[in-house]
C-alpha cells in the first residue's frame, strides 16, 4: 500500500487551521492545507476580526474630530467630512496585506497550499476537486458560519449578514440589529458613528448576555449615551424586504403586542453556527453533536484516529484566538509533543469605545458553582492616565478566592481593556492571587495601574479610590 502523500493534511486555512499547519510544518512534517476562499486567513481576516477594526479605528478617529471631542485638547476643525469609499478601501487594503503575509508564511515554512473545498472519501484521504489528498492526519479546521433564524434569508443589500455590513456603500438611515453580541454592537457602533441611526434587538434581557452583569448594565448605559437605542427582552418575529428597505417585527419576549421597525438595512447578527457542510464527516464514521460541533478529547483527538479538530467547530468559544491556540497544541500533540490549551483562561473583547474585556469566571457563574469569592473594584474615573485623557468611563473587577486569594475572574470595561486583559490572563495563566497582582510593581502613568488598584481592593486596600 503506497504510503500517504502527506504528514498533515488542515482543511481550512483561518486563525486555526493555518496556524496549526506552520507549526506542523516547524516540527519537520510534510503539511498540506486546504482552503476553498481566494485568500488564506479564514472568516477572521478577510470578512471579521480584521475589516471590522479597520472600520471601528477609522469612524473612531472621525468621530473624536466631529464630534468636537479634541476640542478640550485645542484641536478644533471646521466642516469634518469623511470619504466613505477610502475608510472602505484601507480596511481591505490591511486585509489583502494580512493575508498575503499568511500566503508568504505558508512559503517560508513550505506548507502546500492546496485551493478548493475537501471532502472525506475515508478516513485517510479527501478530495479536493479532481486531486484525491492522503494523510496520516487530518486537522478539521473549517471555522464558523453566520447563524440565521428562520424564514430570515440575507439577501446582502438590505438584510445583511456582517460581511456584508463590512462594506456597505452608503451610511444607512437606519440600521437594525438583530442581535446585541460582540459583532453585532461593533458593527452598530461603526454606522452609528458614522451617521446612522442604530437600533439593536436582543431577545436576551441585556446585551452580550453571557458577560459578568454588571460589567453588561454598564456597557449597556454607554452604548445608549452613545446614541444606540438597545431594545432588550424583545423577540424577532419578522423581517421583510420593502423596496429599498425592510419592516423588522417585535414583541417582548415575554409576549405582548407586536411593533414594527422600519430600516434601511437590517444586520442579522444572532451568533454562528459550526461549519462542516460538505465535509462528508459520514464517510469517516464522525458524526456532530446536537449543536452541530465534533466531538474532541483534551488533545483535539476525536473518535477517528487520526483525524483532529480545533477552532470553532468545536466545543468553546468561537474566538480567532482560541483557535491559534488549539491549532497549536494540535500541532505538537500529532508531533509527539504535549500541547495543551487551558480553556479555562480565554479573553474575549468586543472592540467598541471603550472596549470590554473579560477572562475566567463572571460572578454569576461563581454563584452558580458555590464558589466563595471576593471581589475588587476600580474605577478608570480614578485612574491617573485615563483622567488626564478624559477618557474615564469604566471599571476593572477582580474575582479571586475567598481562600486561596487565586485570581478566578477580570472583568474590564474601559478604553485599553483590550489590552490590559492580557496580563489579567497571564496571571490567572500562572495561577496568581490579587496579592500577586497587587505587589506587581505597574508604571505610572498607566491605564494598567487600574488592575493593580482592583486587586488591592480585593482586601479593601485600594490607594486613590
């Protein structure tokens, strides 16, 4: 029996997959990945992550100079404009530089990249167009796909999905949001700023439903002074294309009387769904779970030999960089290696102004499990750096032991929160206790200097609040 043709076989090339196949290919193996869009780089980098921070750093930008917000500063300018078509043009120019950088790796480490969509003829090979692919491995890494609700199709002119809210050719009137997640309040917030009346629909009683609850009231009091009307506890009954708009119909989810929401675009924007379609998981013997995720052990394993799976379509949050991390361990665990995920320690941010960010427990969870905790909190209006930007919405909360001190939980809602989470997850990666962040010597002056001070107010010994 000839031998197969590769060591590794990824089939998706996003966060995950192309990851997991460089680091194969670090280890000594022959790697392939197959990827059926006309760039490497996944959901993340050419429709996600990517184009929607070019376009919330470029309305940001444009709303802190119409807005009058660097007035206080001494910048003043009359007459603001924006050119819609060069906001949308240098989002896709960092995404064709991104993923180009991901092809140029894929040189380097001399991955073959193999273009098209594979499916399973067995378990140890796939087809991909006329070419049939043999591996010892096969690494499942096809990402997400948007979530739809039904008798609710995109037409992707005026009911949308968020790739087709990356580049929208006018601001609209009115843009509804069906859905108060991470992607959906990002999205509102960039047409928000840019001009666009945005009203958000969430069936959930707050927005981002699975965040600590008093980090979401606080983002929810933001978002409305910014201008979104939020419409929480409301269900979706309805959404139809009229002309060159469309009529949104709500009632409370609790039932009641019904009301309609005319819009110029509608965003569906509930979540995402595992993508396995076309894969032929039959043929392996593999089957899904009830939410349509593979089945994995704790080293990405599933219940075929030799097949592996990571990133979204499996258990987990479905975030870019959970995925590199699996693709990873993935990597070194078929290299004969221990690669390991602790999945107890994965930031999640939404990316408006300010950002949010959260890593580990939320108190909710804590009380829900009989986990005895403590709790430390500080304000950015306390904060030396945020105070002299004038930029001081938000808190950090500590979460951490009743006994050990540990750190369980950080919750961050503030204009760096983004990048403050990390050490946050650095130290609960260590296993640190607030002490251990509290002794930290921080420089000053810094937003991080935040963290330092909730993590005193874990024991009540916060300095300057």
């Amino acid at each position: 029996m000839a031998s197969p043709e590769f060591d590794v076989v990824v089939i998706g090339g996003g966060p995950g997959g192309y990851v997991a196949a460089i680091r194969a290919a670090q280890h000594g193996l022959k790697v392939a990945c197959v990827e059926k869009r006309a760039a490497l780089g996944g959901t993340c980098l050419n429709v996600g992550c990517i184009p929607s921070k070019a376009l919330l750093n470029g309305s940001h930008l444009y709303e802190e100079l119409a807005g009058g917000h660097l007035a206080k500063f001494g910048v003043k300018a009359d007459n603001v404009s924006f050119d819609l078509s060069v906001l949308l043009s240098e989002k896709d120019k960092a995404v064709k530089e991104l993923t180009g950088g991901v092809e140029m790796l894929f040189k380097k480490n001399k991955v073959e990249w193999i273009k098209g969509a594979a499916s399973f003829i067995d378990a140890k090979s796939v087809m991909v167009g006329d070419r049939t692919l043999t591996a010892k491995n096969f690494i499942i890494a096809t990402g997400s796909e948007v979530a739809l609700l039904p008798g609710m199709t995109p037409d992707g002119e005026v009911i949308v999905t968020s790739t087709e809210a990356l580049s929208l050719p006018t601001v609209p009137g009115h843009l509804v949001v069906i859905g108060g997640g991470y992607i959906g309040l990002e999205m509102g917030s960039v047409w928000r700023r840019l001009g666009a009346k945005v009203t958000v629909v969430e069936y959930a009683p707050r927005i981002v439903p699975a965040m600590d609850i008093e980090v979401a009231d606080a983002f929810a009091k933001i978002m409305k002074k910014q201008g979104l009307v939020l419409k929480t506890s409301t269900k979706v009954t309805g959404v139809e294309r009229m002309g060159q708009g469309a009529t949104v119909t709500v009632e409370p989810a609790a039932g009641g009387a019904a009301e309609s929401i005319e819009a110029d675009v509608v965003l569906l924007s509930i979540g995402r769904r595992p993508n396995t379609d076309g894969l032929n998981l039959a043929a392996t013997g593999l089957a899904v779970d009830a939410k349509g995720r593979i089945p994995i052990d704790h080293h990405f394993a599933t219940a075929v030999p030799g097949i592996w799976a990571i990133g979204d379509v499996v258990e987990g949050p479905m975030l870019a960089h959970k995925a590199e991390d699996e693709g990873l361990a993935c990597a070194d665990n078929i290299a004969g290696l221990a690669g390991y995920v602790n999945h107890a320690v994965i930031p999640a941010v939404v990316y408006t102004h300010p950002e949010v960010g959260t890593v580990g427990k939320t108190e909710e969870e804590l009380q829900a499990e009989g986990v005895a905790y403590k709790t430390g909190k500080f304000l950015f209006a306390a904060n030396s750096r945020a105070k002299t930007n004038r930029d001081t919405d938000g808190f950090v909360k500590v979460l951490a032991d009743a006994k050990t001190d540990r750190v369980l939980g950080v919750h961050i809602i503030g204009a760096m929160a983004g990048t403050m989470i990390a050490q946050a997850a650095q130290a609960m990666e260590f296993g640190a206790s607030s002490e251990d962040i509290a002794l930290t010597c921080h420089a000053h002056p810094t937003h991080s200097e935040a963290l330092k001070e909730a993590a005193m107010a874990v024991t009540g010994k916060a300095i300057h609040m």
